[in-house]
C-alpha cells in the first residue's frame, strides 16, 4: 500500500505553493473577478498596444507609411510608433509574459498535485535549515508570500528607475511607458522568483517513479514534469525574443544601458545567461525525471533478462534431456509437453520488448517531434534577419 503524505509534509508542499495562489494579478483577475485567459490576454495587448497607440496619435506623433517602416532595423527616425520593438514588446512579448504570470499560478501548482497525488514525488525526511523555518515558523506562509512580493516589487521598481533616469519622459506616451515598463520587468522578475520556488519543492521532494506501460499521459505519469518545463521553456523564449530585437534594434532603456557598458560582450553575456537557463529547463524538468525512470528500466530489463536466460537454459536442458530418452524426435506428448514453456517464452520477450521501448522522457513523442521544429531556441536570435529580409523583399 502507498504511503500517504503526513500533516506537516502538506503543510510544507501548501506553503511552497502558496506564493502562486497569492500573486496579485492573477489572484485579482481570476480568483476575483474570475476572467477567463483569453479575455486576460486581449486586454493585456490592448493595455500595452492599444492604449499607447491611442495615446501616440492624439500627441500627433507619425506612424509607419508602409509595412518596411514598421520591420526597418533600426526603427527610422520620422516616425516613432508602432515599429519592431512594438511588435515585439507591446504585442507579442509583455503580454504573452503576464499571460504566463497568470496562468503560472493556476498551472504549475495543478500539476505538482498530480506528482504528489500519484506519489510520483514524496517530501523528503529533512529539509533544509531555512525551509525548516519556514514550515515551522507560525506565520511561515505569510513570510514566504510577503519576501517574494518585495523582492519582485523593488527590483520591478529599480530596474525601472534606472530607464527613466536613462530617458526622461518628454511626454503622455512616455508617462504610459514607465508603467508599462514597470509591469514588464514585474512579470519577468516575478516568474524568476517562482521558478526558484519550483525548484526548491522540487529540490526537497524526491523522485519516485515506477514503470507503467499504458499510462494515459504516455510517459508513466511523468508528463507534468514535461508540461511545466514546456512553460518554463516559453518563458525563456520570450525573454530570449525580447533580448534579441532589444540588442539589435535599440531595446529599452536599460538594455542600451548594458550594451553601452559591455560594447560587443553583450551578445556573449546574453548566451550564456540562455543557455544556462536552457540547460537547467532541461535538466530539472526533462533529464533528471527521464534518468530516474531510464534507471527503472534498466534495472527491470536486467532482472528480467537474467531470469529470462536462467529460465530459457533449464527449458532448453529439458528438451534435450527429454529428445535423449525419447525414441522419436520432439513426437507425441514430448511436444505437447513444452508448448506451454515456449509460449510463456514468448510472451515474455514480447514483454520485455514493450519496457525497452517505453518513452522515458516526460513528454510525449509527438511533443518531442513538434518542439524539435517549432520551438528551436535559436528562433528569437533569427527573428531580426528573418525581418529584414521581409522588408528587403516588399521593399
């Protein structure tokens, strides 16, 4: 029988994923006034677009003649809105980052439910001194809640000073701006924040996975490891999109800031930066369950194969034992004798043959075909050229 979680092992779990019920946006849009994401998401674009394209228009500022104005690299100087950097900041970027805030806080505590419900995962016997603390502490939730809430809010706040004192606002856009600012790098900062907790639960919950062929999800259960990386991924993807049209075509504030301060080093400081936070996607969400349950399998296959072999070597020692006393070869009741053994054989192999082609990645094949095509990570690197050309083309 599975053991069951004790009272204090939930009351650890809840407290980590207290911090995605209690971040405010989400926790005002949908658990208050209960919208829906795809309402969420229009009127994030229609914030950070809309708004400030109205509000371009009645300052009497120009926009684009022509779909090359809009994909020029740099952005041309006679007008100044909407351009590249609109595209992919006020459409694409900052809404579909506050999207994923949103739907972070309903998402990833469903699915580490689904690991803990099906004791895919199990709390480890002793936590770490200051997750110690936390759990034990009387008001270990409220502390945990109010420290990720300050951090986000003052680096969302500093980060944000330090655009305007790069470039004062001139006018009502540029007012709009610094909030619009303000809500991006909340968004982002408060995701990071959230990704720290993530792997801190799944820091202090160990992995136990068990083999099972016919699992629903086609990966023994472990398909919410998979799901939430998948979201994970898209987050550094975004941000990845954002860091590439903001190097190429002048970004915000604070990326000319750091692209004054390390000149040409920008590009190599921004690749590692991705490819560590690629690396640890991969490692946390998709290679450390897979090598659990790869580990699984081989154990399985080896015990099995040994008794596979033990049993195959007495049968055959039969046979040949019953060929020498019998005056015609394998005839009569000699055949008959071992068509059960033979046929038990068979199905073995044929079991042992569905372990070994078991999917032990936590995301199903088809995902993995899909991801290997779509979801490239040099993609955002691409994008600009993929622009200019565009506009070479209609040019």
């Amino acid at each position: 029988m599975l053991e069951q979680p004790t009272d204090n092992q939930i009351h650890r779990f809840q407290c980590f994923l207290q911090i995605y019920h209690n971040e405010p946006l989400g926790y005002i849009l949908v658990r208050r006034l209960r919208l829906p994401l795809a309402v969420i998401g229009f009127g994030f674009i229609f914030l950070y677009f809309g708004i400030l394209l109205i509000l371009h228009h009645l300052a009497g500022h120009a926009s684009p003649a022509t779909l090359e104005d809009v994909l020029r690299i740099p952005p041309a100087s006679h007008y100044y809105y909407p351009n590249l950097n609109a595209i992919v900041y006020d459409i694409i970027g900052n809404p579909l980052l506050l999207l994923l805030l949103i739907f972070f806080g309903q998402y990833v505590p469903k699915q580490i439910r689904r690991l803990e419900q099906s004791n895919l995962i199990q709390p480890g016997s002793s936590p770490s001194r200051p997750i110690r603390w936390l759990i034990n502490h009387e008001a270990g939730k409220r502390w945990l809640v109010g420290i990720c809430l300050v951090v986000t809010l003052g680096v969302a706040v500093i980060t944000t000073v330090i655009g305007v004192v790069m470039s004062p606002p001139a006018n009502t856009p540029d007012y709009y701006v610094v909030f619009l600012s303000f809500l991006g790098h909340y968004g982002q900062i408060t995701i990071f924040v959230q990704l720290i907790i993530l792997l801190i639960i799944l820091n202090d919950y160990k992995l136990t996975p068990r083999l099972h062929l016919r699992h629903p999800d086609g990966c023994s259960g472990l398909a919410p490891f998979g799901q939430v990386g998948l979201v994970v991924y898209l987050y550094l993807f975004i941000l990845a999109l954002q860091a590439a049209i903001g190097t190429i075509a002048g970004g915000t504030p604070l990326q000319r800031l750091t692209e004054q301060t390390i000149n040409a080093s920008a590009w190599i400081f921004l690749s590692i930066f991705f490819s560590t936070g690629f690396f640890l996607v991969f490692h946390e969400f998709l290679y450390k369950p897979r090598r659990a349950l790869k580990t699984l399998q081989q154990q399985y296959l080896l015990k099995a194969g040994d008794e596979w072999t033990r049993y195959h070597q007495r049968l055959s020692a039969s046979i040949i034992d019953s060929v020498e006393e019998s005056a015609s070869l394998l005839s009569g009741r000699s055949e008959f004798q071992f068509d059960d053994d033979l046929k038990l054989l068979e199905i073995w192999d044929k079991l042992n043959r569905d372990v070994e082609h078991i999917n032990t990645w936590p995301i199903s094949r088809r995902t993995i075909r899909s991801l290997a095509f779509f979801a490239n990570p040099l993609f955002p690197v691409l994008l600009p050229f993929i622009a200019e050309a565009i506009s070479n083309i209609i040019s």
